[in-house]
C-alpha cells in the first residue's frame, strides 16, 4: 500500500461537492485512508488562478489549506513558476482531457492542469488504498468522473524542487535587478 494524490474531474462542478461528501463516508467506513482532500476550482478569468473552495484534513493535525500538502501544490501552480513555466492548462493545451495527452504530462503540475481545466472544478485527496476500487466505484461508475493516481512521494519531490526553483529564481532576479540598478547609478555618474 502506497500514499497516494489522487486527482479526480468531472463534468458537472456539483459533482466535486458531491464526490466529497461520499469520500468522508468513505474513510468513516475505513475503505480509504484519507489524509487531506480539497475541492479545486480552476478560475476562469484569464490569468490560470487556481482556488481550493473546501478543505479536509483527515489526520486531526489542523492543517488549513494553505499550509497542507494540497495547498502547497495550488500555491506553486498559481504562482510567479507556475506562470513563467506555463503549467496552466486552459488556453495552452484546450479542453482536450484525452488519456493521452494526460499520460503525456511531464510534471504533476501538468497533471492537475490538464485534469482541472479553466473553467473547471475537481478534487485532489491524499490518501493511501488497500484496494482502489471503492474509490473508483464512486468515482468512475457512480458520478462519471475520472481519476488520476500520482505517487505522493513523486509528488512532494516536485513540490520540493519547484519551491527551489522559485527561490533560485527570485534571487537571480533580484541579483540581476540590483545589478541593473548599478549600472544606471554609474552611468548616471559619469
């Protein structure tokens, strides 16, 4: 049994709700060992925001969206990385959401854009399956969803090294800044 982010789409936003609202009932049965789960709203206004429109933390640990792993995940997509890199996926990649072009995707953030696409609302859980079938029951059979399954430790990995990148980044930008600045100063100088 491995720890899982498991994405979910829809057609009909109300099935997000829905979705979870059975997924509580789901982990109070103990077929699914839930840590967070967040319905995600990909805002449809043009500039690839994305929001998390409710929240759980299975655990008992009080994360709040923002500081739990699901938060930190929409945080780099809707941030300054997320927009340089282009992972949003609305005018880039279309409304496509063939297997393919999914199972094309380089990067988890790739995954959730494609999945969740603008104008769209899904699901992200965290949780580890003994047996995945419960979830898709519910899920693929049921609400007419589809799933995808991304390794968590892949997934905090990316996380991690997206983090890094954008601390790299805004460094050399001020650095490059700072040195511009100079330049003027010296030139004005002179």
């Amino acid at each position: 049994m491995s720890k899982r982010v498991i994405i979910m789409h829809f057609e009909v936003e109300s099935q997000a709700y829905q979705a979870f609202s059975e997924i509580k009932k789901l982990y109070t049965e103990r077929k699914i060992k839930g840590e967070q789960m967040a319905v995600v709203t990909h805002v449809n206004d043009g500039v690839h925001q994305f929001k998390i429109d409710d929240f759980l933390d299975f655990t008992g640990n009080d994360h709040t969206a923002k500081n739990s792993m699901i938060g930190m995940l929409i945080g780099i997509l809707g941030g300054p990385l997320g927009i340089l890199l282009g992972w949003f996926a609305g005018s880039l990649f279309g409304a496509s959401q063939d297997a393919k072009e999914i199972q094309g995707a380089q990067t988890v953030f790739e995954h959730v854009t494609k999945q969740i696409g603008e104008g769209e609302t899904g699901l992200i859980l965290i949780a580890e399956e003994d047996d995945n079938r419960p979830l898709n029951q519910l899920i693929m059979n049921e609400l007419g969803g589809e799933i995808t399954r991304l390794d968590f430790e892949d997934v905090e990995k990316e996380i991690t090294d997206a983090k890094d990148v954008e601390k790299e980044t805004k460094d050399s930008a001020q650095k490059s800044w700072q040195d511009k600045k100079q330049d003027s100063n010296e030139k004005e100088e002179n």
